[in-house]
C-alpha cells in the first residue's frame, strides 16, 4: 500500500509512474490517500480513503466501506486507551489493508501518523521515501521534526532515499545505513526521446525553460536575475516558467521591476502534454534551485534531448556531469548562470554536444523500468526477510 496526500497528484508524476511500473512488473498496488483526483477506474490502482468523512462522495464511494469498518470496530478500543479521539481514527483505515508492505511515499506523511506507527508495523513492514524538502528544510523549521524523522527511521524496515546525498542527511538522523535504499528518481524515457530534435542555429532569442512549483526552494527569482543579467548584456531571450505557486506574485513584482514583460511568462500549472510541447520548444532547461533530491524536470529534458543548467543543490550532481550531459553552478551563482546560457547561446554546437550526451545517458540510466526492477527487489528482500 503507497501511501500519498492526493493520488494522482499534477506535481507528482513520478509517484505515479513507479506504481504504475510495479503493477505492470505484477506486484499487488494498493493507493491510499486523503484525496484522489482520478477515479480508480481511471488509474486502474485500487484505493483507500484515508480520510472518508471530508466530502459526500468520498464517503460514500466503494473504497470507503472498509474505512468505514475498520473506524467503527476502533471506537470501542477508545475506552480503553489514553489515545485520541482523531489520532486513533484517522489511523483505523489504514489498519483495515491487509497489506504486507505500508510505504509513505513522503516521510512527513509518516510523520503525521508516528503516534501510530507500532500499530501499523504489528501486520505490515513500514517503508518511507526521502525526496529532500522533509528532511533537509523542514528540521530547520521545526526543531522537532529531527527526532520524528528520527523515530520514523527506527521503525522503518527500508528507508528510500532518492540521492546519495539525502542518504547522508538521513544517516546523520540516526538512520541505519543497512536500511537504505538509493534509488534515484527515472522517467519514461521512451515517452520522451521522439521529443529530441536537432539543435537549433537561427539567430532568434534564447529559449530558456524552467519547470516545477513557484517556491522559494526552486530558486526561481535567481532565474529571472540571470535573465535581467543576459538582457543587460543585450542578448536576446525568451524564459518560460511552467508551475504554480506561493511565489507568483513575488515573481509578477520581479518580472515587471526587471523590465523583463517582454521576455518572461509565467505559464502555470501545465499538463504532461503541454510540458512535452515545451521541451520540443526550448533551447535549454534551467534549473535555479537552492534545494532538490533530484528534479524530475531534469531527468525528462535529457530524455527529450534538452542541454541543461542546473545549480548543484542536492543530488543533482549525481545524474548531470558538468560539461559532458548538462552544465553546473554553484546556488546562487547568478553570474554564472547567466555567462553559461550566454555560452550555450552562442555556440549551437556545444548545444547539440550536450544534448545528445544527456539523451544517451538517460537511455542508459534513467529509464523507469530500472527504478522498478530496484523497488521490486527490495520489497522481495524485505517480505522475504
């Protein structure tokens, strides 16, 4: 059972992805969430609500009956315990899957049920993903969430962690090593390589593209800065941002102070197809960010045969070699940012270099069906175990 906030979620598609992977390799996939976006007949995934009583519908849709059961049959046990009320029946969903594996697929949501964890580990092995923003921003925030994580790693039987250098973070929380799983982030990169196109040599502006949600941690206000820097050099470019976010207006306010209107758009939201008409679009994608596990933007442009430029937050140095598949700044580094775009502009060939080493690299690397084949035999180790 995976366990999410929203299924299918617009900024989740890997998670997407890997289950679709792992029933399609015949494992029995289970998605229990808060909220679901697609029916199950969509998805083809079964589901639990975790969360039944938030709207009409939810509770009366079929994955709901068994919540229903298993909140009912927990209400007497409350008499018995100095457990909560909420605690104990947000829980009792869960509870009801018989499931030999409950992985969080986020290790705050794991968090939110931590007073209830040896409960859940009593039938079923507890694995929990890091992907980088709850273990390496949230602990800053909240000087507690070191000893949750910490707890959580205790009890969990296989620890996920999407970078070598989130394992070092969750190592530093008293993870054991043993438990680990590296396994980084993959796409389906046959979805992507009939993206790849030759490289453009016409003398219009610069296409820079950048993907993911509009906040801080995506560094997106550096972007527009080493495009204010580009502009100032007078080159010509033409910067899309495709997501939403928090920082929208924040960017709105940079945009017009930088006198950059003409050259930037704030695209919002986009679905897979528009994001595939995008890539066919860009020049090179930039990603700015301060912090990453490792972006999945990233890994979808090499496929699709797109140079990169990414700072070297998290583990992104772990799948793009500077200057053999993309291009590599320190966070922050606007000034260099904008001297490797203008670079990139200027020299088509390089372009095409970078392009197709990341192309190659991604049909060697990073294709799902090696994530998959990872997943499958650590969940074999760990039910065998």
């Amino acid at each position: 059972t995976a366990v999410v906030t929203q299924f299918p979620a617009p900024s989740q598609t890997f998670i997407r992805r890997k289950l679709d992977g792992l029933s399609a390799a015949g494992m029995d996939v289970r998605v229990a969430a808060a909220q679901f976006t697609e029916p199950s007949s969509s998805t083809g995934l079964p589901y639990l609500y975790l969360m039944p009583w938030t709207t009409t519908s939810a509770a009366l849709a079929p994955e709901s009956r068994s919540a229903w059961r298993s909140m009912l049959d927990a209400i007497p046990s409350l008499r018995r315990r100095d457990g909560r009320l909420r605690d104990t029946l947000s829980t009792a969903p869960l509870l009801a899957i018989d499931s030999d594996i409950v992985h969080f697929e986020f290790s705050g949501i794991a968090v939110s049920y931590l007073e209830r964890i040896p409960a859940l580990t009593e039938n079923s092995i507890l694995a929990v993903s890091c992907r980088g923003a709850a273990e390496q921003i949230e602990p800053l925030e909240n000087p507690t969430r070191q000893r949750q994580l910490a707890e959580v790693f205790d009890a969990a039987t296989l620890i996920h962690c999407v970078s070598d250098d989130i394992r070092t973070t969750v190592e530093g929380y008293g993870a054991a090593p043993e438990r680990i799983l590296v396994n980084r982030p993959a796409v389906p990169v046959a979805q992507f390589a009939p993206l790849r196109r030759p490289v453009r040599s016409d003398d219009g502006p610069l296409r820079v593209l950048s993907i993911g949600r509009l906040h801080w941690k995506k560094g997106f206000d550096d972007g527009l800065r080493a495009m204010a820097g580009l502009r100032r050099s007078g080159m010509d470019v033409a910067y899309r941002i495709a997501g939403e976010g928090t920082e929208r207006s924040k960017l709105e306010f940079m945009i017009h102070e930088m006198d950059l209107v003409d050259s930037v758009e704030l695209l919002g939201s986009c679905d897979q197809q528009r994001v595939r008409d995008l890539l066919v679009w860009a020049d090179v994608l930039l990603l700015p960010s301060l912090s990453e596990g490792i972006s999945n933007a990233v890994l979808e442009a090499m496929a699709a045969g797109v140079p990169v430029v990414s700072t070297r937050c998290g583990g992104m140095a772990e799948v793009v070699s500077d200057r053999a598949t993309g291009l590599l700044v320190d966070v922050g580094d606007v000034t260099a940012m904008s001297e490797h775009l203008a670079e990139l502009a200027a020299d088509p060939e390089m372009r095409s270099q970078l392009a197709d080493a990341a192309a190659a690299y991604a049909d060697a690397e990073l294709d799902i069906s090696r994530q998959v084949e990872r997943f499958l035999k650590a969940y074999r180790r760990i039910t065998a175990a």
